[in-house]
C-alpha cells in the first residue's frame, strides 16, 4: 500500500497529564505543526473522554465515577488507560486534509490497519452493513473503524479548523508499536520537535478551555 504522507513528525509521549491537559496537547499541533504529526501517549489513571456534541449528564452515568473529559472532535464515549492514544494533525496544505471528511477518516484509518495487520492479519475495515450507532464509541463500529472478528480494535473523530484537520483516535490492541505505526504511514519520519511555545499553548488551553467547568457542560 503506498504510504499516505512524504514526511511524519513522531512524539512518542510519555509525560504525566490530566485529561484536560491531553487534550489541549493534542490541539496545540494544530497551531505548532507545519507538517504531518503524529503524537501517541497513554494515560496516567483511568479517564473517560466524550464527542464535542456528546451530553455531560448522559456521560456521567456511563462512567463509573472515572474523571471525563470533552474533546474537541466528535464520537462517542471512549473509555482510556489500557489503549493507546492517538492524534494525527494534518496541514490544510495536505492533499488529504482537502478531501471529505469521511475520505479523510477512511484513509488514516488504512494506514492504521497497515501497521495494525502485521501482528493481526485478519484485522479489517468495518463494512457499511457491520456498522451499530450507540454512545460508547468501542462498542458502536462506524464506517471504516477497524475490527477483529466483531471487535471493534479501532476507533476515532476529526476535527477541522484553519490550520488543517485533527484527528483523535484510540487502539485496543496491547502489541500496538507507535513507531511501527509511524513508519507505515509515511515514507519519511523524524522526531517532533516540541518547544517552549508550543508548552505555553498547552498551559493556556488548559487554563482557558479544558479545565474550565464551562467546557465540560458545553451542551
């Protein structure tokens, strides 16, 4: 399969954030990156992150007392500390950020299976007929998601803005390898260089947008 990006930037992250710090790292790409990035981290306790236009009240009751957290992209209810996280920033420069949204999805999430195929060969994309709509995103397969058998293994949203797209995703597979991932996607990859800035940005999000009460009760 031909690699979907010339050139990557990859940040395997393992610092200790909060949910809404998690978020707002993932945002910060979009006004750091200049270029195809892709960060991956895990999480320090377990949390529960909801869809941009997901309701607070019905979230709660699904999430057993875990901290929850809004993102800016959308999708249902992801419950995180076994998998590992993604976000995938592309330029509006890209020829891929200029296509439709579910174009957009669909091709990430062929690179993904790439890389995912080589431990799991039998790993494919969710058919059309396949597909459950529901507000837990593991257990609801939306079009192109990635499965095993009727196990959804892979799941994610966008979120476009001027500077490109974002997308967030999550992989239930414990012999994820970032790296390997990183590779398949792009013919090119090197490693991401993060800034003082780009900290200043994550610090602001987080004290303006994700740790505010407001954005947790958006709708």
């Amino acid at each position: 399969m031909k690699k979907k990006f010339s050139r990557l930037q990859f940040w395997d992250d393992f610092s200790q954030r909060t949910p809404a710090a998690q978020m707002a790292c993932d945002e910060a790409l979009l006004k750091h990156s200049k270029c195809p990035a892709l960060r991956v981290y895990r999480w320090a306790y377990p949390a529960v992150t909801f869809g941009y236009a997901q309701r607070l009240e019905a979230v709660r009751a699904m999430a057993c007392g875990a901290p929850l957290m809004r993102r800016w992209t959308g999708g249902g209810v992801v419950f995180h500390g076994n998998d590992l996280t993604l976000a995938l920033f592309l330029p509006a420069t890209e020829a891929l950020a200029t296509g439709t949204s579910m174009d957009v999805y669909r091709s990430i999430h062929e690179g993904l299976l790439a890389a995912i195929q080589k431990n799991i060969p039998e790993a494919r994309l969710v058919p059309p007929e396949e597909c459950r709509a529901g507000p837990v995103c593991f257990e609801s397969p939306a079009p192109f998601d990635i499965i095993v058998g009727a196990a959804k293994i892979c799941g994610g949203a966008l979120r476009r803005s001027k500077e490109g797209v974002l997308y967030q995703g999550s992989i239930h597979l414990p012999s994820a390898m970032p790296f390997e991932i990183a590779l398949t996607l792009a013919n090119e990859v090197s490693e991401f260089e993060k800034s003082d800035a780009m900290e200043s940005v994550i610090s602001a999000l987080v004290d303006g947008k994700y740790g505010a009460s407001e954005w947790l009760t958006l709708r």
